[in-house]
C-alpha cells in the first residue's frame, strides 16, 4: 500500500506548521509513512510574517509580535529551539491615543475598550465628563441577554455609550482587526466581554473584579508581547528549515482548482514555472484566504457561497528611519492610536525603537505607520508620492517630527485582514458543513478561528490532527 501523501495549499504560518505537526504526528510511525508536499504561490514563504532587515534597522513588514496570553504561540517556539531568543516588548510610556490636537495616554485598565481602573478613567482626558457619566450608568442599567451574536460597537455602546466606544473601544479593536467595530462579531472577536457581562449582570463590574482577580497572575507571567532577536521571519526561516527534509516545497506554483474523480480521488490542477501539472493527494489542507479556497473548490459539488462572504481589509504600512532628529523626540511610549472621527489619514502609529530594544542602532529612530482599515480603505491606493507625504503631514501634526527620513519602506497587504462580521460563527458552521461533504479537504488559517501567529499555529495543529484522523479511519 502507498504512503498517503497530503497537499497543503498556502505556504504563511498556517501551512508550514501544519507541515510539521504532520511530520510530529507519523514519527512514531513506520519511515516513510506519510509524504507531503506544500504549495506556494509566491516566491517566498511565511506569509504575512516579513522581516526587514538593514545595518540600522530591524523592521516587521507585516505582524510585529506575537501575543503570549494564547500559549500556542511562546509553546511552539519552544518545542522548536527558538526559547533563547525571544525579546520582550518595552513596557516604558504605554500608548497614546490622538485626541482633539493632542496625544493623551491611554489610561490604564482599559485594553479591551472597558474600564476597568475607575480611578485612571475618571482622571483621563480623553473622555469628556458626560461620556464618564454615560459609561458608569452602565451599573444601574438593566441587565439584559444577548440569545444572538451582535457587533461589538452595539454591545458596548448600549452598555457605555457612544463616545467611549468611538474614542478607546473602536481604536484599540481596529488595530487588531483593521475592522470596523459595527460590524465586529462579539462571539467570534471578544466573547470574554460577553462572559464578563452575564457572569456579573454588568459588564463595568465585571471588568473591576476580573482586574482584581488577574493583576497578580499577570505580574507573574511575564510580558504580554514577544518578538524574536532576529525578527519574526526566523520563526518561519526555523520552521521551514525542520519541514524540508520530508516536505516537498513549491514556491513560485498557483494552485489552480481541485479535481475529484469518480473512484474517489483528489488531484490539484497546479501551475509550475509556466508548466501544467496534476499533483494526486488523500489529503488536503487548504491555508489560503477564504476567497482563493472558494476559487480553488468551486469545481466540486459543494456550496462555496459562505466562504465568499468573508470580507477582507486592505491595509498598508508606511515606516520611516531617521538619525536622532534635530530636537529631542517627545515619544517616550510604544506609539499612538488615531479614532476613526479625527480624520487623519493614519490609523496608527508604532515609534518601533521603543516597543522593541533590538530594532534600531543607537542614535536612530524607527517609526511605522499604518493606513487602512475596513471602510476606510482609500489611502491604500494611492500612489507612494501622496501615501509618503500623507502620513509625513500626519506625524508632523501628531508628533512634530519634520526631519527627512533616511529609510522608507512602504508595504500594501491588499485583502489581507479577514473580517468576522456578525454571525461569523454561525457562517463557520455552515462552511465546515459544506466541507465536510468533501471527506479528506479542510479549512484552516487566520479567516476562521483567529487570524493572531499563535491562533494560526494552533489551527495548524487541530487540522493535522484531524488529516491524521481521517487518513486513519
């Protein structure tokens, strides 16, 4: 009997780890008891993770750190060897948001969009006293179940009122999301609010106790944000060194669409340096955004029409190295945040040198940028000229910078941030439905449970575990 051989569409974080964990799952089994092959479209792997790097700079092109409140990220680079050089995130200075011509600090407690430090949101100015008053009326508010999934600007403004939502909520959610927080799932993007909120029949007092409950615990489990000594391409430099020996690896090769015979067999139609090809498999793991997996089944005799309406953000990134500015650079936090109603073409701001130790020579200044987010798209078509000067008359008001940089790098992710709109995952459910009429193809990365580095690992792992399962029944 031949070894079953799997092919993994998509070659970001997703498909290469899923490559491995498939490696892990058959090691105790005879040699050669599975065989894989990965294909990729582009000319490189990794995906969104990108890593520039100069004699002065060490710059994240697309995420810039990995989250360690989900384990499944810090646990796999662990397990792989890379525990050594894990860099914690500068907590000096915290965040700041723009606000009416200023920048004010984002008051503690407040992470999720709910205060939860009374005493830090009472002396904040970036919310005038009726939206304070509005938001702690919330604790004579009546509580009320939510049976349905709801966007998550609804569930907070009905609970705190509009202007904290639009002011902290919303900034803070767009930069993970690029979304917009009125269309925002609260199942699928924020259930711990939702369980705050029923736990405690209000949700300003279930923030102010869970506070209490965790500040302990989280002084004693480290940063909240890593990154990698040499940046995060060398998690995927690392991976994709582990996969090679057994995984065969096309990058430069489009899958075209999948072919089921009348005997029960899959074959992807695939394109490689202009040649034309059928690749068999008995398994298939699709890792690519939702829309190219609709393209890519739509051959078969399932309903791609779910699949599709899982919306994309285009978002793009602009960043910027100087020499130490002619005056001192005022910016002593990680950077800064822009609400959506003050109009400014930039969404967001990272002063790169203090979140990271390891990003920037001595005497130089690394800043990023960021334009784009859902419904608000434009400023990531226009041509580099307009997008440079934008963002440069936006951080000049912002932080009076004017110097000329010394480095430019600009980086468009077009139809990169999926969107879990409200009923996501509802949607999810339908779509695993339809998959499952297609026994030996499945789903995996950032479009469906969690679009983080450790989400998309851990997705990798349940859907491995799962090719295993059915190549084993």
């Amino acid at each position: 009997m031949n070894n079953p051989h799997v092919v993994i569409i998509g070659g970001g974080i997703t498909g290469l780890v899923a490559a491995y964990r498939l490696h892990q799952l058959y090691a105790s089994e005879t040699e050669g008891a599975i065989s894989c092959t990965l294909v990729e479209k582009e000319g490189r792997l990794g995906g969104k993770i990108q890593t520039k790097r100069t004699d002065a700079y060490t710059l994240e092109v697309g995420p810039d750190s990995i989250f360690t409140r989900k384990p499944a990220g810090v646990e796999f680079m662990k397990e792989i060897g890379l525990h050594d050089t894990m860099i914690p995130v500068s907590s000096q200075g915290g965040t700041l948001v723009w606000h009416q011509g200023k920048l004010h600090p984002l008051p503690p407690g407040i992470q999720t969009g709910v205060p939860s430090d009374l005493s830090a949101f009472a002396k904040t100015k970036l919310v005038s006293l009726q939206g304070k008053a509005r938001a702690l009326l919330e604790v004579l508010l009546p509580h009320v179940p939510y049976p349905d999934d709801v966007s998550v600007g609804e569930f907070l403004r009905k609970r705190l009122g509009n202007e904290i939502v639009d002011t902290l909520a919303a900034p803070l959610l767009s930069g993970i999301y690029a979304g917009d927080i009125d269309h925002l799932s609260l199942q699928a993007t924020m259930p711990m609010l939702r369980e705050l909120y029923e736990k405690n029949a209000r949700l300003l007092l279930g923030a102010v106790r869970q506070r209490k409950r965790v500040s302990s615990v989280s002084r004693l489990s480290g940063p909240m944000f890593i990154t990698l000594e040499h940046g995060l391409e060398q998690l995927v430099d690392h991976v994709v060194s582990q996969i090679t020996e057994y995984t065969d690896v096309k990058v430069n090769t489009q899958a075209l669409d999948i072919q089921l015979t009348s005997d029960g067999k899959y074959y992807i139609h695939i394109v490689e340096e202009g040649r034309e090809s059928l690749v068999p498999a008995d398994a298939i793991i699709l890792a690519t955004p939702a829309f190219d997996s609709a393209v890519l089944l739509g051959g078969l005799e399932i309903d791609v029409r779910k699949l599709k309406t899982i919306r994309y953000a285009s978002t793009a990134t602009v960043s910027f190295g100087y020499t130490r500015p002619s005056y001192a650079f005022s910016l002593v936090g990680s950077g800064f945040l822009v609400p959506r109603h003050e109009g400014m073409s930039i969404t967001a701001c990272t002063v790169v040198s203090n979140k990271w130790v390891h990003a920037s020579k001595k005497g130089t200044l690394l800043i990023r940028c960021y334009v784009g987010r859902d419904g608000d798209e434009e400023a990531v078509t226009w041509d580099d000229e307009k997008l440079i000067r934008k963002v440069k008359e936006d951080l000049e008001k912002t932080t009076g910078l004017k110097d000329e940089p010394e480095f430019v790098h600009i980086k468009r992710w077009e139809s990169s941030m999926p969107q879990y709109d409200v009923g996501h995952l509802q949607r999810l459910e339908q779509i695993d439905q339809e998959i499952a009429k297609l026994p030996g193809i499945f789903l995996a990365g950032a479009a469906y449970r969690g679009m983080g580095i450790p989400d998309c690992i851990q997705d990798a792992t349940r859907v491995s575990q799962h090719v295993k399962n059915y190549l084993h029944e």
